[in-house]
C-alpha cells in the first residue's frame, strides 16, 4: 500500500537528468491516482501515475506544461494517451458526482480505487478489497465504485463513494470531483493508496455477490449454460464484430450473426440433452433477440441492475458448466460456476485468461476444469468436449485427491507418532 497522508511516498527518476523526483500533491485523475513532482535536479515538473491499477506495471508520466508523455509503448494507446488527453481536456460536467456511505468511524483508512472505462476492469480491482481487509485489519477501507458496481461492495468495508461516471465516460479528468475527493480525505489523519492490482488472485466471490460458489451435493439438477452476449457472438465471424464495435450503426448487420449463434447453441444442447437428461439447459446474459424452445431455460436481460445481476448469479452458482465468449461477461459465471469452457476469438488470445476467476488451488483440477477453444470451434467439437469434461470429473478429481489424501493419513499418523498416541 502507498501512503499519501500525512505525507507522500512517491520517489522516481526524472528521465531527463536522472535526479529524484519527489512526490508533492496527489490528482485524482479517475482511473488513474497521480501525483505531482519536480526534479530536485532540472527543476522539471511531472505529473505521474502512482502504482494503482494497471500502472502497477504500465505507469505513465506526463510533462508539464507541455503534456509530453512517456512510458510504455504497449498500453499506451488505451491507458497513456486517454490519461494525456483527459489532463489537457478537463471535463467540467456537473452531472457527474459522488455520494459518500458512511458505515464505520476510522481516523486510518486504505482507500480502493475501482474506476474505471471497462465493467471487467472495475470488477477486478474490486476483487483487491478483501486481500487489504485481511493483511491490514487495523485501517477503515473506503472503496471509490462505479454505480453499477456498488452492489458487490463488501459490507465490512468502513465508507462507499459512488461516483456518478458511467464507464463510456470514465477515461474523462473531472476536477470537481478530484476537489470533492481531497475534501473528503481532510477527515482522515492517515490515508494509504491500495495497488488495487487488475488481476488479484486472493478473494472469495461469496464476499462480494453473497452467492456462494458450485457445489455438486447442492445441486442434484445442475444447469448447463451458455452466457450470452450479442456484440462478440460465436459465429466464426470475430471481424463482423470488431466493425460493429468501432461502427455502431453497422449493428443490424449482426442480427443474422445473432439468430445463428441461437441455432448453434440449441444444437450444442439437444446433443448435451442426449447424454446430461437430469441436467436443465440454460441461457443468460446481456440481450433478448430471439427465443429458443421450451425446454431451454431463457434468463437473458435487457439490462442488468442490482437485483438482475444476483440473480444471473444464483443461474451460475448452479451451473456444473458454463460456456461463453472470452469477455468481461465470463469473470463472474467463471468465479460461480463448476467448469468453464471460454471460447477465444482470434484476436484475443493475448488476454488468455484474464477474463477467468478461477477458484482452484490445484493446478490440476484448475487444468481441468477451466478450457480454452477456438471460437472457430464447431457444435460438434464444442459438444465433445463439454461431455467428456463433464463425464470425466469425478474420476479426474478421485485421482488427483488420491495423493492428497494418502498425505493427509501420514501427516495424521505423523502427527500421533511424535505425541506418542499411536
């Protein structure tokens, strides 16, 4: 954690001379928790991204008064030149607020900072809140949220502040609410910044939807489900798609793309349907275009709000499988359900991975239970596999435990032997 109250804790080299660059005044750009420094060398100003967020890895620096930017070159399209461009355009919009949730006193706090332009983004660095509540107990945590976002807050947390930026705009500086933010922090005799990383791997999902995860003994009629979405479809067409999102008025010429990706999923689970019978058939997510027949479940939304999104929960906790497009729509049905099956479009296998929570310690079973094909993939390929990863588990998983537990018997009698009760 970063410490930016009573005093900063920021020392960088200036690129130019190589003196130290001290930390002065924190900015609260959105996204980004900057801070101002001038080189104790040159005499050169800066303002620079602290380690929060993606810039635990990719930080930017803006000279100034000349909005120079350096860092590195490949985030710089989406992270660096959006936070250049927001410091030279400042946003004066007085629609844009916050509302501060007061739930416990605390004079020592760590804050969260989870906004940002992408739903999967904000959903990860909030992930970051249960790792600061279980290594810093003693500090009052206020979690800075999205609207949208707000609902998996977890109840320990000491305050909420809900801005009112909905992602589309997020990249945007607004001052008024940077003012708001240090008027804010006035309360507070000592402030920590949390890295906020944007993949943590320790967290229970249980903590922040208050569903708890798959359990097999708890469902003795598991869902199979496929998670639907309707800007990135399973049509072998990733091109379509990408027009689409950069030409919006292009859209109806995904419709025919839409009612083929709702043939291919009917079919994957008519052949399911033949070997899974005790199994319900399920489609949910975001978009309502189409129907499918009786015997599939349809919990698909035209839109997702607190009481929506629990519930699309509760359809994943009782997946045994889910299947969908690689996106930020398979990080909560990932972290829910039993298995996964992620489909990738071509051109995102670079960010293999990063749309999955997993939620297994052995390496093994994670091998197993999370799957990563081709989008290209076939009904039948796709079928195929779903079946043998279904019908494989509880032997897979006897043999993985096998060691495991031999290892837990001689610990055990490891254990009896030294304290002389065997």
């Amino acid at each position: 954690m970063i410490p930016i109250k009573p005093f900063v804790r920021h020392e960088e080299q200036c690129p130019h001379c190589g003196g130290t660059l001290h930390g002065g005044e924190v900015l609260w750009q959105g996204i980004h928790v900057c801070v101002s420094t001038k080189c104790e060398g040159c005499g050169r100003e800066y303002l620079e991204d602290m380690r929060v967020g993606h810039a635990t890895y990719s930080p930017y620096r803006v000279e100034m008064p000349d909005y120079t930017l350096t860092g590195d070159a490949k985030s710089r399209k989406w992270l660096g030149e959006p936070l250049r461009q927001s410091l030279m355009n400042p946003s004066y919009d007085l629609a844009v607020g916050m509302t501060v949730h007061k739930k416990k006193a605390s004079s020592r706090v760590i804050i969260v900072n989870t906004i940002d332009y992408l739903y999967g983004h904000a959903l990860l660095k909030l992930l970051n809140v249960q790792r600061e509540y279980e290594q810093s107990p003693e500090l009052g945590i206020i979690v800075i949220v999205q609207k949208s976002l707000e609902w998996m807050v977890p109840a320990y947390v000491s305050e909420i502040w809900t801005v009112d930026v909905p992602f589309s705009k997020a990249r945007n500086f607004y001052p008024m609410l940077h003012h708001r933010m240090i008027e804010e922090l006035m309360r507070f005799d000592e402030v920590y910044i949390s890295p906020a990383y944007s993949h943590p791997n320790q967290f229970e999902i249980e903590q922040f939807t208050g569903v708890a995860r798959y359990d097999e003994e708890r469902e003795p009629n598991p869902r199979i489900t496929f998670v639907w979405r309707e800007d990135r479809l399973w049509s072998g067409s990733h091109h379509m798609a990408r027009a689409v999102q950069k030409f919006p008025q292009l859209k109806r010429g995904l419709k025919p793309l839409i009612y083929h990706q709702r043939s291919k999923i009917i079919r994957l689970f008519r052949r399911l349907r033949e070997s899974f019978p005790d199994h319900r058939f399920t489609v949910a997510g975001l978009g309502r275009t189409g129907s499918f027949p009786a015997w599939i479940s349809d919990e698909r939304v035209s839109r997702f709000d607190r009481e929506s999104e629990l519930r699309v929960c509760e359809i994943y906790a009782a997946s045994r499988l889910v299947i969908g497009i690689h996106g930020s729509n398979m990080l909560l049905p990932s972290a829910h359900a039993g298995m996964t099956i992620d489909l990738m479009p071509k051109d995102r296998w670079g960010n293999y991975a990063q749309d999955i929570l997993f939620h297994e310690t052995d390496h093994r079973l994670t091998a197993y239970k999370y799957r990563f094909v081709p989008m290209e993939s076939s009904v039948t390929l796709v079928a195929g596999m779903a079946a043998a990863q279904l019908k494989g588990a509880d032997h897979f998983n006897m043999q993985m435990m096998e060691e495991r537990q031999r290892q837990g018997d001689h610990s055990s009698w490891r254990g009896k032997a030294a304290s002389g009760r065997v």
